[in-house]
C-alpha cells in the first residue's frame, strides 16, 4: 500500500513506521488516522503470515506528533454531534488497532507529544524519549477532553496521575512520564536510535507467538475480576508450554542453546 503521511520502512523483522507532517508537527487529521489505521491491519496481516516481529512508531522533523491538526479542529467545531461521534469513532478505531497489534510497538519519541501524540505513546508497549521530550493531555485548554485517548492513557498512568493531568492540562518532561509509566527510557538525543535498537534486539530473542500471547494476556487481565483470574493464566500458561514454541523455549533452554527464533 501508498502512504501519503506515513513513511514505512521494512527491516527483515522489523518495520518502522513514521508520521510524515513535519510542517505542522506531525498533527492528526482524516488522512493520518486512517492510513495509521490502514497500516496496522497492515501490520496484523504480516505479523500472521510470520516474520514480522516488532514495530517502531516515530515522527519525522523537530515533534513526535502535536496533537490534531488545527484545519481538523476548525472543521471539527463546524460538525455536528452526530458527525463528530463519527469521527472520533474513526480515531477510537485507529488507537485500538495499535494498541492490540500482535506484535512489539515501541515508540520512538522526540520533541512534543502532546493530546494524540501522548495517546500514541500510551498504546506503545515501550516508548524510548530524548530527555528534551514534552508531553500533555491539554485538551482541557481548548474547552474540550482527551476522551478518545483515555482508556489507553488509564491503562498506562492510572487515575490518580490522570485526574491531575486530564484537568490541568499541564505539559510535562520526559522524567516525570517515565516515572508515572508513560515512557521507559529516557536518554539523551545521540542515545535515542541507539536505545530503541537495543529494545528491538532485546525483542528479536523472544519467541514471537509468545509476545502476541503475553500482550494479549496482559488486555484480558485488565478486565477480569480478580478472584477470576487463575483460569485465565492457568490456561494462558498451560497454552503456552504445550505449543511448539513453548516446547522448543523449554528444549533450547535444557539443551543450552539458542531458540530457533533467536538466531
């Protein structure tokens, strides 16, 4: 598929994925959403067919991505109600589509992440940030919410984070969104590619299946009662240890040697 704002770049296992406005910051309009969209059905159907193993999200230029555009806010004010639950509808789509990619996201974020740009780094599994990085849930100051983003943020930061951050609006560094949960790792800009290449190595000597599994695992956990949960691992790990990864994990481990997938 032809992307007209997304650069894709394949790398044997890996796929590196960027959002190409750098003239207005990287900023979410009709088109991003839905060619981000596009590119994780995409990335689904790689990932089932085999081979591919891990994803890296960016922004191209000086931002990781600044929110929504604001010829898309204007046009928005202008809809009516029923039109903007269908648009955002259509961006809820698109962030649940990365979120439960089969495969590793990481997020490779510099600059400004900020209302969307912060919900992206919420639905990555681990977000790599030059220590110079800005974030903020600011929707609060244009008199609207970060609705659409809020499920994946919660997960990430919890409620207490989020009632301080959701009202104030405040922007933050990088720090204090690698203390509440949000980013990972937070290193100096010539360490950027260096640490992200270092997650995706980390990544490519884990059994592939078993990352979609455990991710998918970690979804179902969230909203299973707690004196429910035994079956739900006890059949996660019994799954597990019975497939033909899980036997040749167990084998290589006994044997002393590399698994078939980390070589």
């Amino acid at each position: 598929m032809t992307y007209q704002l997304l650069s894709v770049r394949r790398e044997g296992a890996v796929v590196y994925v960027t959002l190409n406005r750098p003239d207005v910051r990287n900023a979410f309009n009709d088109e991003l959403i839905q060619e981000l969209g596009a590119w994780s059905e995409r990335t689904r159907q790689d990932a089932a067919a085999g081979g591919l193993r891990v994803a890296v999200l960016g922004g191209a230029g000086k931002a990781f991505c600044a929110g929504a555009d604001l010829a898309w806010m204007a046009r928005a004010a202008e809809m009516t109600e029923e039109e903007n639950i269908r648009d955002a509808m259509a961006a809820s789509r698109m962030f649940a589509a990365l979120d439960t990619l089969p495969v590793a996201l990481i997020g490779r974020i510099q600059g400004a992440a900020v209302g969307g740009g912060a919900g992206l780094a919420a639905v990555c599994d681990i977000v790599v940030a030059e220590e110079s990085a800005i974030f903020g849930f600011t929707e609060v100051k244009l008199g609207i919410l970060p609705a659409v983003i809020s499920p994946f943020v919660l997960a990430k930061i919890g409620r207490s984070a989020a009632r301080e951050l959701f009202v104030t609006g405040a922007r933050f560094p990088a720090v204090r969104a690698r203390d509440m949960g949000l980013v990972h790792a937070v290193v100096p800009p010539t360490e950027l590619d260096k640490t992200v290449a270092h997650y995706v190595q980390e990544i490519l000597t884990s059994a592939p299946g078993a990352v979609a599994a455990a991710k998918a695992l970690i979804a179902d956990l969230a909203s299973t009662p707690r004196e429910n949960v035994a079956p739900v691992t006890a059949r996660a790990i019994a799954e597990r240890r019975v497939s033909p990864e899980g036997q040749e994990g167990l084998r290589a481990f006994l044997e002393k040697r590399k698994a078939a997938w980390a070589k």
